[in-house]
C-alpha cells in the first residue's frame, strides 16, 4: 500500500488539527501580518513623542509662570538686598560723618590748655586758656561766622538786592501855595 503525496500531507497535517489549506491560509495570514522591530519601534517613538508634545502643550504654560514667578521673587530679594546694603551703607556714612564732626569738636575744645594751680585745685575753680594761634583761629571762625550771618539776615530781608549807593527821592522847589503871596514858600 503506497500512499501518495497528497496522502501523506494529510496525515501529516492532522498532527496539529489543521488541513493543509488551513495550515497554507495560516501561514499566508501570518506572512502578510508580520510586523518588523522598525516598525514596532517608529510606533512606540511616535507615541511617545505624541504624549510629550501634548504634556507639553499642556504643562508649558505651568511650567514657564512657575520660572517667572521664581525669577520675580529673585529680583525681588536682590532689589531688597540692595536695598538693604545702600541703607547700611548710608547709615554708614552718616555715623562716619558725625563721628568725624565730633571728633572735630572734640580736638577744638581740647586745645584750650587748662591750668590748674594748687589754688585754684584748692578753690576748685580752673581757669583756660589759649595760645596765640587757637586764640587767632578762633577769632577768624567767629569773623566768619557773622559775616555768614549777616549775609544770610540781608538775603532774606532783601537788602542784599538793594543798590550800593542810596537813593532818595528828590522834587523841584514848588512857588508857594499861598494866595496872594509872594513870600517863595
């Protein structure tokens, strides 16, 4: 008993429960069907790049107002930082300033020598007194000091803008007002 071909294909098939047409239209469908790893891997970038291209339509806004509102507060605490510093700063100065204009005084008060004498440690009375050149310096800022004074009191009373030379107001003798009289009164 010789089988043929066509035969033994048949038996051969009904091993895995299909027909050698099933078995062909399977193979087909499978064949036509087969997708490659490019193809797997374009759609999972293309999906990808579609889910960040959508996040970030979405979140940029978000994100960008989150980044300006911390670029604020930053230049907000430098400008108060600054702020800050200049004032030390000022501060700094004027202390300096008034140390500076104290110290002043201090060394003109203290050039006036005071001479104490067992009399007058005794009495407790002292007495001052100035050399030559504190006695000279002296007398100048005083000079100054009224000169500013006085040119101050004619600025604002206005006689600084007066003319140097006085000038008075002056009318032709009239003939007298008299009647009948030709006394030139």
């Amino acid at each position: 008993m010789a089988l043929e071909m066509n035969d033994l294909m048949a038996l051969k098939s009904l091993e895995n429960g299909m027909s050698p047409y099933e078995q062909f239209k399977t193979q087909h469908i499978q064949a036509k069907s087969h997708t490659s790893g490019v193809g797997i891997a374009g759609l999972v970038l293309g999906s990808v790049g579609t889910a960040l291209a959508v996040g970030s339509w979405i979140f940029a806004p978000t994100y960008a107002n989150a980044k300006a509102s911390q670029a604020k507060e930053a230049a907000i605490a430098a400008k108060e930082l600054a702020n800050a510093q200049n004032q030390g700063l000022r501060d700094l100065i004027m202390t300096q300033a008034q140390t500076i204009a104290a110290e002043r005084a201090e060394r003109i008060a203290g050039d006036v020598n005071l001479t104490n004498t067992v009399t007058d440690s005794v009495s407790g009375s002292q007495q001052g007194t100035l050399t030559a050149q504190q006695a000279a310096e002296l007398a100048a800022s005083q000079a100054t000091q009224q000169v500013m004074q006085q040119t101050f009191a004619d600025a604002v009373t206005g006689r600084s803008s007066l003319n140097a030379t006085p000038v008075q107001i002056y009318s032709a003798p009239q003939p007298c007002g008299c009647p009948g009289c030709g006394c030139g009164n």
